[in-house]
C-alpha cells in the first residue's frame, strides 16, 4: 500500500466517523445530507442513498477535482458539484453539508441569519441564505458558493445548510455551531425580536480576542 493510499484510506474512515458523530447529534438523518474531506488532489465524500449514521468506509467514495471517481464502487453524492465548488473556490479542506432542523427552520423564514452571539463570529458573522435551487444543481451549487463569500457557513432557503473548514474536525465543529446559533435565534424569536450585535460591537469583540490571544 501506498502512503497515498493509505491517506486515502484513512480519509473515508473519518468521513464515515464524522457521519456517525453529526448523525448522533441530529444533524444528519438518514441519507439527508453529505460529508466530504480533501486529501491532496482527491476528495472523500459520502456516497449517494447511504444512511449516513451507518455509514462504513466503503460508502465512502474517493473523487478526483474534477469529478472522476477513483475508488470506491458507489456513485457520490448528487451534490458533488457543490461540494468540488467549495473546494475550488474557498480553499476548503472539508465540506458538511446537513439537513439540520434549525438550520433548516431559519432557512425557510429568513434571508440572512444575524449575528447575535459573538461566537457567530468564527462563521463569519451574518450567515446569507442561498436562494432555492434544486439539489444537486448547478444552480444550487452557485447560489451557494456565492452565499460562502467570505463566511464558512451558508444556510440554504428551504433545504438546509452547508459549512466547511480546513479540517474535517473545523467544518464538523462549524456545522454545530451554526445549528447552536439557528436554534438560538429560533428560541429567542418566541420571546420577541431578538438583538442583533452590530459591527462595532462584533469589531470590538474581535479586538477582544486578539488582545488576549484568545484560542492559543
């Protein structure tokens, strides 16, 4: 075996781990949704119609960038483009894409989910809601890349929604951040109209940060 190999191995060993860990926490429900994660110039990414809170490293299914499966005898996701997209365009070195309830809640009432906790900030702040497309589209995949502008996390309208980080762990953690923060705001809207920090508050709690090195 390779050490390539072996990377890729182990790559969708831990999509299917990521699979089981976002399932338990309600995010993932049965084949609703799709993880992936890049090794080099290949992508391992859940295969289409698996239920993902069983899923095993064989329904786990290796791309290269430009779509051409490599290993792994299922088919991906229907929403490879999007996830390709994401790496191409954002750097990304992991991609989750869920149908999580309170994600999916804010997605069919709003058109951008406000910043209104500071930890929001590690998203990107404000979190834009993608307009609705069909799975699996082009569409869908560009009105995605294009809510991602500058944030690691997107909603999408009457769907669900889409994170990624430079590591598998960072775009699992980010997914349950959004899905902490939607239901935060789902919550707090049954009591009135929740506040929103505005930038100079989100800039101060930035500097904040920095100044006391914050994380390291």
């Amino acid at each position: 075996m390779t050490v390539a190999s072996a990377a890729l191995d182990e790559a969708r060993r831990s999509v299917a781990r990521a699979c089981h860990g976002l399932a338990g926490e309600g995010l993932l429900i049965g084949s609703a949704g799709n993880v992936s994660v890049r090794v080099g110039e290949h992508v391992a990414v859940t295969a289409t119609g698996v239920v993902l809170g069983r899923a095993t490293a064989d329904d786990v299914t290796v791309v290269d960038l430009d779509g051409t499966v490599v290993a792994g005898e299922r088919a991906p996701t229907s929403e490879l483009q999007l996830h390709l997209g994401i790496y191409r365009q954002h750097g990304a070195g992991a991609v989750v894409h869920t149908h999580a309830p309170q994600a999916t809640a804010v997605s069919l009432v709003l058109d951008e989910l406000p910043c209104v906790h500071y930890q929001q900030l590690a998203l990107g702040g404000a979190v834009r809601v993608a307009p609705f497309a069909v799975f699996g589209s082009a569409e869908l995949a560009a009105a995605t890349l294009e809510a991602l502008e500058g944030k690691s996390a997107a909603l999408l309208a009457n769907h669900g929604a889409v994170t990624h980080g430079p590591t598998l762990e960072a775009a699992v953690d980010n997914a349950l951040l959004l899905e902490w923060a939607c239901g935060l705001y789902v919550r707090a809207a049954t009591l009135g109209a929740p506040r929103v920090l505005d930038q100079e508050q989100q800039d101060a709690v930035v500097a904040a940060a920095v100044s006391r090195g914050y994380g390291r």
